[in-house]
C-alpha cells in the first residue's frame, strides 16, 4: 500500500485530471496548466514512505503519469483547483489542491484502505 499511495497522490496532486473522450480533448483550447510539472509527495502520518517526487504531465487539463499502474479520476480547473482520486488494485487516494499560473502548487492528499496514509504535495511546472 505504500508505494500506491504515494505514487497515487502525486499522479493525482497534479494531479488534476480528468476524463473527457477524445472528441472533447480535439475541441479543447491548451490549458494554463498543460506541460510537465514535478510533484513532491510527503507523508505526515500513517505508514507509508516519507516522500516521493514523480513527473507528471498535464494536457488540456488532464494529468498522466507515464509507468503507472493507477487509474486516475479528476482535473485542474482553468482557476487551478486540483481535484482527484488516484486509485488501483490496493487503494485509493484522494488528492485536492491548487495549481499557481506561477508555476507552482501545493495540496494535500488522503489514502483510504490498510494504509491511512495522509500528507502534501508541493508542484513545479518543469516545462
């Protein structure tokens, strides 16, 4: 459950993702947010690792992290709000926050299941 639920909050932590089908993402302006961001997760209580820092991408407002195994649910506002859950086989976490034009971001995240893991997040755009 450790590793998920860090890895989960920090995808989510940005991120901030969404689901929208293919038609609406072509129909879609660039968002404020798109471009790769570095996320870093730490655990304030519970019993998952301390913290993790994970590259994530945004993309019309959508985040991905590239070599999950995770499912990710949720969105960056065009105002920057992130809010998201982050899930697999072993859990979910949920991930709320907010992205800066700046280009930073700060949250916090929650992970449900055997773990009852919670911190922050702290986001830099990289691109």
């Amino acid at each position: 459950m450790k590793a998920f639920t860090l890895a989960a909050a920090s995808t989510l932590v940005l991120a901030g993702i969404g689901t929208a089908d293919a038609a609406q993402r072509k129909a879609q302006v660039p968002h404020a947010f798109d471009g790769s961001w570095s996320i870093e997760v730490i655990t304030e209580s519970g019993s998952c690792d301390r913290a993790y820092r994970y590259g994530v991408r945004i993309d019309r407002g959508e985040a991905s992290y590239p070599g999950g195994d995770f499912q990710v649910n949720g969105r960056v506002a065009k105002n920057g709000a992130v809010r998201a859950t982050i899930s697999n086989s072993l859990g979910s976490a949920n991930v709320v926050g907010r992205l800066a034009k700046s280009g930073y971001g700060q949250g916090t995240w929650t992970a449900g299941g055997g773990a009852q893991c919670r911190g922050r997040w702290n986001a830099e755009r990289r691109s």
